[in-house]
C-alpha cells in the first residue's frame, strides 16, 4: 500500500496526527497533507523532520479556507492528482435531550462532522479524479480514496445507550448522517473509481476520548492504516471498525 | 385510539393536511393543531369547518417562531398537556455529489428535517410529559407520542441509487440524521412514558412526489393513522413503513 499522496484533516493533535505519524513509516507514499485550524499551534507537527509533509492551513466550516486548502493541495501535488482523502476533523459538541435547546450548537455538530465533510470532499473531487484516472484498475488506496473517521456511536441500530453519559445527541446524529453522506457519495463515485469508506477507530486515549481510553492513538492508528491497505471494491461504501469488522447503520 | 391532542406541523398541503383530514374522522380527538409557515396562505386549512382545528404559525427553522407556537400550543391544550407531537414538516432541497458546494442549501435541508426537529420537539417535551404523567400506563399514542414522517429514502443500508434523479444528496442525508435523533432520544425519553416512532409515508402524489407517485395523500394518511393506532411499546425507537413493517437504518 502506497498512495502517492495522503491528505489528512485535523491532524494537529490526536488520531490525526497518529494517522499522520503511521503514514509517515511507508516510505513510498510521496505527500503527506496535514490540516489545521491553526497551523501556528500544531506544535507536534511542525516538530516533525521529514520533507514529505505538507501543512496546510483548513477550517471545514468555512467555504473561503476551503478554497484557499483546495489552491495549496493541488499545487502540492501536481498533476498527479490527489490519491487518499483522510476526513479526520471532528468535533463532540455535548448535546442532549433534556438540555435547553440550542440550535447553534446542533448545526456546529452536523457542519464539522457532516455537511462539512461534504463540502471539502465536493471540492477535492477534481484533484481525487485525477488520480483515479491516471491509475485505473481496481478499486484501492493507491488508485483514490476517500476514507472518513466515523463513530460506532453513529450507529443507529446499535444504539442502546442514548444521549448517555458523555451527552453525545447532537454527535451521534452528526455521524450517522456522515455514514448516509459518504454511502450516497460511494454510489455517486462508483463510475469514477473513487473508493469509500467510513470506520471507526475505537475508544482512544484522545482529548475527546479522555484518560480513561483503553486504546492508544498509535494502536488505532497502526490497525486503521493497516486495514486502509487491505480495502477493496468490496469494501466500497461501507462502515468498518479498525480491523475492517462490518458495522451495521 | 384517541389521543386528547394532537400537533402536525407542515400541515397546509401535502401529507400535513392528509394526515389532519385523517385525524379529524376520529371525534374522541378533542384538539388537533395543524402548524403552517404562512398560515394566511393555508387555504385549505382554513376552508375546513372543524372547532377542533387549531391553525398555529410555526417555521421550525427559527426559535423565536417555536417559541411563540409552543405559547399558542401550551393555551390550548391546558393542563391535559400535548399528547401526540407529529413531526411531519420537510423539504427536499436538490443536491448531488457532483455538482458546486452549496453549504447553505445542504445545511437547510439538514436544518429543517433534522436539526428544526430537534429543537421543537426539546421546546414541546414539557406538554408531552405532562400528558405522560397525566395519563400513566403502557406507551401509546393516547399517552404520550413523538412521531415522525421520515423516508426510507433515509435508510443507509437500503441505498441503492445514490443522488439519484431526484437529487438526494442532502436529503437522504438529513432523513438519517433524523432517524438517527429520535433513536437517541427515544432512549432519553424511555423512562418519561413518552413512545418515540419514525414512518415512511411511501412515494405519493404531492409537490415533493410528483403526479406519477403510486400513492395518494388519503390512502398513506389513511394507513399511517392506522399504524399509529397499533403503535405500543416494543415499536418504541423503531423505524417503520405506513403499515408498521420494520425498515432497517
């Protein structure tokens, strides 16, 4: 598995930059893309020595930034086209049912983790494309992909718990509606040969996953880029825990 | 079946006023609120001559509107509280993967099927409670409801088509979202005696279905309020067709 290059999103700290840090051990893969809200703080970032990685300046929520990542991307990798989108960036905005409503909130969950997601995508769909038709063949990482960091807790039918304890409504919806997106978009990108997928790390050792995690970020990170390399077309639009275990809407 | 009260927003054309009309044939039904946007342009609602007929102005996109409706609702149905909350008001804003990123229009449509619904119902919980407590016993339409018109259009492992013609991007995505929240609060509001259900009214002859739908408004308005009827506690939380067939997320 080496796609020439890899854009991953939020990867300023947490399963992002683990991804990014997993990544970086294949030395085929050419451009590693890592995204910030603010590049000036990713400090673990900018600490790392190594010519492969790009960092660029990225707010999901807003259409101008987007543009501006989409500008930077393409002149970072040429006319070989995008190869891998990573959507990583993610917020768990507390929300739950007997709370006052807030409707601000709510959207600011279902933009970051959803509707955002479709915009960025929508608009590396060139650069992604590119790829794809440069390599043909079959349907892998290393020909063009789009991969999405959803949540079992996005999943609808094995939902037993609720809004629970870490008042996860708002994010739950979020990311249920991120595994509907990313089935459309699948279906929509079959003919271009464009791969999709969407899994779930597991409960990590992060800033939104506490202390507490019985997972690492590096040992999410290793399965998940582990199982990234096994995807095929018959993975196309499906919802996959880190060691590519089907997970049910 | 005969719950003291009973709200359907979207109520001035379409399945809303079907399902009004269908409500109406049952006279142990003492109060039945049908909310419109522009209640001035709801012209069949206002040609019915029904003293159970409350019109409300209610655009769930916009709280000081929800507040000012729940005021209206909280007047009407005094101390028996609201019994059955449909939400039945969407709409369909047309957007493909492939086409130019317009975050306004897929965050409307996010806003109105999904988010909007979120918000009325946490505005209405304390009418519905009410009734719970009022009423006691097994879950039912009579004790206390949230209902909502949903699609199978919204279910994730049954997409087949994509987009499709009918340019679903959006919302397909927004219908999950929204079955994924009344999963979630169903569960919250599990130990309130408040029954949560999600429907799919199948494809019928309005402004959204077109004229070639196989459906007429009556006969799904028809069945719905039938299914409702049977509704009890092992179909709390669930997703269901217009003749309670389980459908899966």
């Amino acid at each position: 598995m080496a796609p020439y290059s890899v854009m991953v999103t939020g990867a300023n700290r947490g399963l992002g930059l683990g991804l990014v840090k997993e990544f970086m051990k294949n030395k085929e893969i050419h451009k590693i893309i890592a995204t910030a809200r603010n590049p000036n703080d990713a400090k673990d970032l900018k600490q790392i020595q190594d010519d492969r990685i790009h960092l660029v300046k990225l707010d999901v929520t807003n259409d101008e930034s987007i543009k501006n990542a989409h500008a930077e991307v393409k002149s970072i990798v040429g006319d070989k086209g995008l190869t891998t989108l990573l959507n990583n960036a993610g917020i768990w905005v507390k929300y739950v049912t007997k709370q006052e409503p807030n409707r601000a909130d709510f959207m600011k969950n279902m933009d970051v983790n959803a509707v955002g997601v479709a915009i960025l995508t929508q608009n590396l769909l060139p650069l992604l494309r590119q790829s794809a038709a440069r390599m043909k063949g079959d349907f892998s990482l290393d020909r063009a992909a789009i991969l999405n960091i959803s949540a079992t807790y996005g999943s609808i039918s094995k939902n037993t718990t609720g809004s629970g304890p870490l008042k996860g409504l708002a994010y739950m919806t979020s990311k249920s509606a991120l595994n509907s997106l990313m089935k459309t978009m699948s279906i929509d990108l079959s003919s271009d040969g464009i791969l999709v997928a969407n899994f779930c790390p597991g409960w990590m050792q992060t800033d939104m996953g506490g202390p507490k995690a019985p997972l690492t970020v590096d040992q999410s990170a290793a399965e998940l880029v582990s199982s990234f390399a096994k995807l095929n077309k018959k993975h196309h639009g499906g919802f996959f825990s880190r060691s590519l275990q089907a997970i049910p809407y």
